[in-house]
C-alpha cells in the first residue's frame, strides 16, 4: 500500500513541474525501516568461495518493498545484517558507512563480499520505491550498452580452441579470452615449459581471430616474474586487449617492476576489494584495466568511486563476473560511468539463465549487454526456487560502540 501511495503522489506531482509547485515533496518520499534480512543459497552452485559467492540476498522493509543482492557467505550476513535491522534503507552510504567502521576493525575482503551484497539490495529496493532503474539513480546512462568478452564460449560447436575464438568474435563479442597452458590437472606445473607453451597458444589464437586485439590472456598469477616478463615480452608485437595477473599480485608494488619491463596492457583486480585495497595500481598507472567486481569491491557505492579514481587516472574498467545478478549490477554501474573503457566479462560468452531468476533478468543481444529500464536492477527473485538459510529480524544483542560526528556522519571508534 505504502509503495501505490507513492507512486501516486509522484505521478500526480510530474504535473505540478507546469505550475511551478516541487516534483516531490519532503512528505512524498516513503518513510521506510528494514524490518528483516533474508539469505539464500543458489542452488546448484556449491564451490566454497567466499570472495564468489552466489547466495541470494533479500532486504524487507515495513512498506513491503524488497530489494535483492548477491553474493556473501551465512555468517558475514548474518553479523552484517544485525546492524541494519530498524535502518533506513534509502540511507545508503550512512549504512555502508557504518558496517564498514563499526566492528572497529577493517573489513576482510571475506566481509566486504558481503558487505557488497547488501548494498546492491539497498540500491535495487531504493530503485524499486521510487520506480526507476538503478543507474538512473546512479547519474542516467553514459552509454547505450556494455561491450562484452568471452571466457570461453560455450555456443561454439568448434572441436579447437581457436575455432571457439573465431565463433566468439563472429557473435559480436570483443574478445576471447584464455589462460595458460598447464596448471589445471594433477602433474607438477613446470615454468619454463608452460611459459613457451603459452607463448605459441598465444600465437595461435591471434592468428585464428585475425589480430586486432580480438583475444586476452589470463596467466592466473601463476608465473614468476622471470617467465610472467618473458610472456609479454613475447606477446607485445601481436597486440592482446590485455594480459591479466601476470604475477602474484599481493604486493601491488611489485608492478612497479612490470610495469617498467613490458609495454602489453596490463589488467589487475579480481583478488582486491575496496578502493584502499587497490588505489595505489590506478594512481600509480601501474595498470591499463582494473577488474574489480561487485559484490568483491562493497557493492554498487564503493564500485562507482571506483569508476571515478579510474576515470581519472586515465584506467579502464572489465570487471572480473562472480554470479548472474552481479552482472546485471555491473551492466548499471557501468552503464552511468565514464572510465576510459568498459568491458564485461561472461563466462562462456553468454548470460547464465539460473532458474531462480526471470528470464529477460539482462537484456543481452549480439555480444553486448543494454542497459535494463525496469526499476531497481530489474531482477525478479523466486524465493520458492533457492534455498532458504537464515533470516534477521533483530539487531545484535552484542552492539558495538559508535563514534558519530556532531553532524551525524560516522568515525572510526
């Protein structure tokens, strides 16, 4: 009832702009508190991933309204969700705020996952109160589509890898994207023979597409600096869209080195979370693409600070996929963004269609992703098709002291 009451108002306010009276009125935004969190497990996906997770979030609040996330694992919710109960929901960076400094103690990147899920909830209920899609409370779109690259390409008939690659390309994705050789079965991962064998697999698949920047490759941090270096070294003739974690990468300061020693464009950023995380790789230019992803980063809030620090420092932007409605969230984000480029990840060139969601969930047509006009992140949730695992209705029995500024704004305790 809430909701109707004001979507009425609204619309009999689009009037009054002719007379000069407020399109909205303080009284005509609805009053709303976040009465219960809900999490569900995806079904069918059950890698123990705390940093890809795919459980499903729901935000509920007393008018009725509910908004949904994606991503955390049962016992960062649960903590997380004890410290919304009675919030008001449209108050979205005062909550991030407040889960983000009020344990005391930095989040983990295990808690910032969660974190994250929350927050895309807050902006899809947020979008679906007020009856506009999520990037249009983000700024309204900077572009009509997301350009898209393919990890894979299961639509692909082709028995090859590169006849994989050339089918991508011809179905309007950017680029194809591959790993290394070796690494994935039971043998020893022998460094000096893979960085050869990927070398030539590069070779291959450059010259199965046609060049241009059609394909990128994943070395997955797997390789010393002596064989990461000697790989792009080689590859910097044939021109990849990028080469990604070319060594270990948790010491961001060890691509000072990299960078220094090789001209290929660099991607870094799936491992990292929020921008204090990662902002010495964008400021420094000490990599051409983030792949910083939501949930991992916080959420839809902390992502679009991101997009601004990339933006400024001249970065692009291809978001590492963790589940189906984050990339319905990443097609908002970056579709209200202006980095220098934008690029998405789907893994086996194509939306997952989980059963738990509506079908059109993303609009995706001809290798590129468009931007959703339904309100909020225009997702449908079936609650009957997930798994139920816990549900908040109260606030931690165990509060944590809160240092509030005489504005009102948080600190750190």
């Amino acid at each position: 009832m809430q909701r109707r009451h004001f979507l009425k108002s609204a619309l009999l306010g689009s009037g009054a702009i002719l007379t000069g009276i407020p399109l909205l009125s303080e009284a005509a935004i609805p009053k709303l508190k976040i009465t219960k969190i809900r999490y569900y497990a995806a079904p069918g996906y059950n890698k123990p991933l705390f940093n890809q997770a795919r459980g499903i979030v729901e935000i509920e609040t007393d008018g009725g309204i509910i908004g949904i996330g994606e991503g955390g694992s049962k016992d960062m919710i649960e903590q997380c969700a004890q410290m919304m109960i009675g919030e008001n929901p449209f108050r979205i960076e005062h909550i991030w705020q407040n889960l983000y400094r009020g344990m005391f103690y930095p989040p983990g990147r295990e808690k910032l996952h969660a974190q994250g899920a929350l927050d895309m909830a807050l902006w899809d209920l947020k979008g679906k109160a007020l009856g506009v899609p999520v990037y249009e409370l983000l700024g309204g779109a900077t572009r009509d589509y997301v350009e898209c690259y393919a990890t894979g390409f299961r639509a692909s008939k082709a028995t090859t890898e590169e006849g994989r690659a050339q089918d991508c390309i011809k179905a309007g994705l950017r680029a194809y994207r591959i790993g290394p050789t070796g690494g994935n079965g039971t043998e020893p991962f022998d460094f000096y023979d893979n960085a050869k064998k990927t070398i030539d697999f590069c070779k291959r698949i450059d010259a199965a597409v046609g060049g241009g920047g059609k394909w990128a490759v994943d070395l997955h941090t797997r390789f010393d600096t002596t064989e990461g270096i000697k790989i792009c070294k080689a590859l910097e003739s044939l021109e990849p869209y990028f080469v990604e974690d070319i060594v270990r990468s948790e010491n961001p300061d060890v691509y000072k080195t990299v960078r220094a020693m090789t001209n290929v464009p660099i991607a870094v950023g799936e491992q990292f979370g929020d921008r204090w995380d990662s902002n010495t790789f964008i400021e420094q230019h000490l990599i051409d693409y983030t792949r910083f992803t939501v949930p991992n980063t916080g959420g839809i809030s902390e992502f679009k600070k991101l997009a601004s620090m990339c933006e400024t420092h001249y970065v692009g932007m291809i978001p590492h996929f963790t589940g189906p409605l984050s990339t319905a969230t990443l097609v908002h984000v970056l579709g209200s963004s202006s980095p220098t480029r934008c690029l998405m990840e789907l893994g086996g060139g194509e939306p997952e269609r989980p059963p738990y969601f509506n079908e059109d969930y993303v609009n995706f047509k001809n290798g590129k992703l468009y931007l959703n006009p339904e309100p909020g992140l225009g997702v449908k949730f079936d609650p009957k098709k997930a798994t139920f695992v816990l549900e908040v209705s109260a606030n931690t029995k165990f509060p944590h002291p809160i240092l509030k500024a005489p504005d009102g704004s948080i600190h750190n305790w």
